[in-house]
C-alpha cells in the first residue's frame, strides 16, 4: 500500500502538470517523456533499496523488502508510457523545430535571414513563447516554416480545454435558467472562458468624459427660434 501510494502521487503529480489552457502537445510531451526517465529512475532505486523516491515506502517499520511486484509494476508503467508515445504522428523533429527553430534549423537557412531581418527574433522566442512568436512570423517570408509551426501548436494535445467549457457552460445553464437562448449562453460563455481583463480605470474615464459631454451638449442644445448666442448665455 504504501508503495502504491507513492507511485500514485508521481502519476498524480504528472496529471496536474499535463492540465492547464495555455499546454500544446510540445509540452504535454515533453512533461510524458520526461516521466518516462523518472520511471528509469524508480526502478534503479527500487533495484538498490534505496526508495528514495518512495519516502512513504521508506519510513515505514520495520524497513520494507522491495518485491517483484513493485519492480514489474514500475516496468509496465514504462512500456505502456513507450507504446503510447512511440505511435505519435507528430515527429519528434517536427516539434523540437517549432519550440527553438533557431536551434534545429541550419545556419543559412532561419537564423541566418533572422539576423539580416530582425536581430531580437531569438530574444522574443525566449520572452512570449513559441506561440505568441510564431504569430508574428512574416508568413511570405517563411512560407513553408510557419505553417509547420502552425500546424504543430493548433493540435490538441487534450480534452482540458473541452472539458472546462462543458463544465463552465454546466454551472451556467442550470435548472432555474434552463430556457436560455444559444446566443445568450454563447455570450455567457465567452466571458467565463476569457482569459481578457478589461481595464476598469480606463473605462470609468471614457465613462466619464462622454457624461461630461453629454451634459454639455444638453446645455448648449438650441432650442427652436433660439440663437446660439442666448443658448450659450442661458
């Protein structure tokens, strides 16, 4: 029990890691493939009674036997994480390419015409992320590299974005609004889903400045056979 419980933690750790709105499948496979060495690591210390990355397992008395059971565990963990990531169509090269291009691509090729075009190319890849600079990429420029780019970062790498709008669009439409029109629920949604922060200081103030001048214009309004003049003095 206490080893399941320690392997259950890792494998929960690494779902917390493979949700969030902002992941692309670069991410989730690269945070995948990562927990595929971790699990090299588990059996190593499993193998040299160590548990050191079982500390649930380690402090229980008397010092626990490590048995076949755990280490086939551990190994069957890793062959289903190798079969699911060994069937992935997006080659490896292909992603490697889209999250650091200036560092896959050949001298003569993007990095070269990236310094003649723009010397800070680099620098907003490492500051906005591949996708926020690859949005900005001049598409006649690089055809062909954007769209492999784009290609890569528009797939769903999960179901977390689906799975949030149905459980967002659940808390809206409820028993007691349950005759809302589609128009009004997409409305709803799209503001619950937002990641857009209106500036509440800024609005006040065009707020503000139309009242002022709506009130002014009531004041100067001319009222028929009323001159400007009088309008003004009155």
């Amino acid at each position: 029990m206490c080893f399941l419980a320690d392997l259950s933690k890792h494998l929960h750790n690494l779902n917390l890691g493979l949700q969030g709105r902002d992941k692309t499948v670069i991410d989730l496979v690269a945070q995948t493939r990562a927990f595929q060495v971790k699990l090299n690591m588990f059996a190593m210390d499993l193998i040299a009674g160590r548990m050191l990355h079982f500390p649930t397992l380690r402090k229980r008395n008397p010092p626990p036997k490590v048995t076949a059971a755990m280490t086939d565990l551990v190994a069957q963990l890793k062959e289903n994480f190798a079969s699911q990531l060994d069937g992935l169509a997006v080659p490896t090269e292909a992603m490697h390419f889209t999250k650091d291009p200036f560092a896959v691509v050949p001298e003569e090729n993007l990095s070269n015409r990236a310094k003649e075009s723009s010397l800070t190319m680099p620098q907003e890849l490492c500051a906005n992320g591949p996708a926020a600079f690859w949005s900005h990429v001049n598409v006649h420029q690089f055809p062909n590299l954007k769209k492999l780019a784009v290609t890569v970062l528009s797939m769903f790498g999960s179901t977390y974005v689906c799975e949030s709008s149905f459980s967002h669009m659940n808390a809206i439409k409820t028993n007691l609004r349950c005759s809302l029109h589609d128009s009004t629920l997409q409305n709803c949604l799209r503001i619950a889903l937002t990641t857009y922060e209106p500036n509440s200081v800024d609005m006040q103030q065009v707020e503000e400045s139309n009242t002022y001048y709506e009130q002014k214009h009531e004041c100067l309004s001319v009222r028929p056979g009323q001159s400007i003049n009088s309008a003004i003095s009155a």
